[in-house]
C-alpha cells in the first residue's frame, strides 16, 4: 500500500500534503501523531511516492521506477530510522547524519523516516536536532510517533505536526471488508470494534486469527485470576508465553472489556464492543463500581505502555492479574 488513495480515512492529513507539494511549500520536517495502526508510517511512505513519482508528480502511480522502489522497500533514498532494542540511539542519528552528508542519489526527494521518534534516547533527539533545523535541500523528515509526550519538545517544536485520529467503527469495518472480503463478516466485525478505529490493529488481529488466541488466552487468565490460587496466575501468564505481539492484543482485548463496563455505567450500552450481551456487561459493572473499573483500566493502560519496553512480558501479565485480583473481578 503505498498511495494517498489507498490510505484509509485521514483525508484531511493526506489533502495537507498534497496541498504542501502542490504548492511546493514543504516542511524541513513533518511529525505524525496519533494511536498505533492509523496509517502514519504509511503515509510517510505514500508522500515519499507523491514526492518522487515521475507519472503521477504529488500523487504517486505505484507502478514507475521510483514508487517500485518504494513499494519493495530498497530506494536508496528512502533512509529509516527505528529502535533496534529499547532506544534509537546516538551511534544510530550520527550513521544517518554520514548518509545525509552527500547529496541524494537519484531521488528529487530524499526522506527521513523516524518511526517511533519517541524512542530516540536524549542524546539522540539532541543529535537529530540540528539535521532536522538545517537540512540540505531535497532532504525531509517524518517523525512518526503514537506517544508524543515522550518525544523530545525541542523535536517536536521544529516539525510540523498532523494528527492521525481512529477511524470511526464503520470505516475500520468496511476497510476490512474490502481487504479481506472472504474473512468472517462477525470476526471482522469484532475486529473492527475491539481495534479502537486502528485499521492495522484489526488486520493485526485477523491475520492468523490471533483474536482467538488472545481471546482463550484472556479467558483463561481471567478464570485463574478469579480464582484462589495464585499459582494459576502464573502458569496461565506463563502459558500465554514472551510473543509480545499476542499479549498486546490480549491487554486490548481486556481494555475493550473494562471500557465496556465504563459505557454500561454510563447507561451507554448501544455503544458496547459485546453488545449481544448487554445485560451481563450491565450486570457485572454494578457489581465492580465505578472506581474499581477506572483503577483496572489505568492499570491495562500502564502495562500496554510497559509492554514494549523491557519487560518480561509474562511477568508483566502475571502482575497485572494479580492486581486485578486483588482489586475484585467480575
Ligand atoms: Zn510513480
């Protein structure tokens, strides 16, 4: 996928771009924010196309040379920067600041992607700092980042910034069934509706059918985690295994679940993700009150932000049902 019009949703991002190459009044440097699976490293990838495509100029045609090259990923000219463990670190920025000394090799456009520049570490940031302010001309940046506030302010003051939003349900839903049109309509259906408006979290979740994995995994978490015995907690934590792309749509699927218990609180029960269940969702939010599921919700949250750190993630997962115990299930 690698044109504007093959991006789903954010149209008003993608007319922000093509307005910027049209009029060729472009940013040094460009930050996309907003939740993982929206299409912001994707639509780096597209103004990249838009940028260098000799067809379809500010658009992209997907088929000359250089949107071929794109597309497979080998355009000389296409530099990306991501964490190789925990951090983007300095030896990484000052590789790239080598590359960026000479002029582009065959592209009008030359583009740096940092995907995850909340992970540049503070002598990194402080290192891009200066190739972002000056860089030579023909060179762009796109920082790509899911968690702003950990991106360095001094960073983000000299990017221009375009918020990705989640696509409303129906959207993530009908780009599923135009994706996967042999796929299930129901799972494509709880797909798009546990998936928070994040397009690549709902394929994430298709593919291979890790909603059902995490769904049993869940479940079985769950029954241990009501039960008495602690060393059920850690056998289900330890069964759910370190595969951290499987614990992270088992916490979402459990943040569904507790958002589920806020929206039936709140008397909004047509908007719960399980709506065929309405009444036990009802019934169970009564019983927990309202603090006790706000108290569970922050703790999903902070270890969906410990996750991808460096963390052990069944350790992670062990601790958040113990907690979760300890502060009553229903
Ligand atoms: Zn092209």
């Amino acid at each position: 996928m690698l044109l504007f019009s093959q991006i789903h949703g954010q149209q008003r991002q993608l007319e922000a771009l093509r307005r910027a190459i049209d009029s060729g009044k472009l940013a040094n440097a460009y930050l996309f924010s907003g939740p993982a699976g929206v299409g912001k490293a994707t639509t780096a990838l597209a103004f990249a196309a838009a940028l260098n495509c000799e067809q379809a100029p500010g658009r992209g045609c997907g088929a000359c040379g250089p949107c071929e090259k794109l597309a497979g990923g080998h355009h000389p000219d296409l530099l990306t920067l991501v964490a190789e463990k925990q951090f983007i670190v300095v030896d990484q920025v000052r590789a790239l600041e080598q590359r960026l000394a000479f002029p582009p090799h065959e592209a009008r456009y030359r583009l740096v992607l940092i995907d995850g520049a909340d992970r540049l570490n503070p002598s990194a940031a402080n290192a891009l700092l200066k190739a972002v302010e000056e860089p030579r001309p023909g060179t762009l940046f796109v920082l790509v980042s899911a968690v702003v506030h950990r991106v360095m302010p001094t960073l983000i003051s000299r990017c221009q910034r375009l918020h990705f939003a989640p696509l409303p349900r129906e959207a993530v839903e009908s780009a599923l069934e135009r994706a996967l049109p042999d796929h299930d309509p129901e799972r494509r259906a709880v797909a798009a509706s546990v998936c928070e408006g994040s397009p690549g979290r709902a394929f994430g979740l298709l593919e291979g059918d890790g909603l059902a994995a995490a769904q049993a995994t869940l479940d079985q978490l769950m029954s241990a985690a009501s039960g008495s015995r602690a060393a059920d907690i850690f056998a289900a934590a330890q069964e759910a295994g370190r595969d951290k792309a499987h614990i992270a749509q088992v916490l979402d699927l459990l943040r569904i679940r507790l958002r589920d218990l806020l929206l039936a609180q709140a008397g909004l029960e047509g908007r719960l993700a399980g709506s065929s269940q309405a009444d036990k969702v009802a019934e169970r939010a009564r019983a927990l009150g309202l603090p006790r599921i706000r108290s569970q919700l922050r703790a999903v949250q902070e270890a969906e932000e410990a996750l991808f750190g460096n963390v052990n993630a069944s350790l992670l997962l062990e601790n958040l049902a113990l907690r979760l115990r300890e502060e009553g299930l229903r």
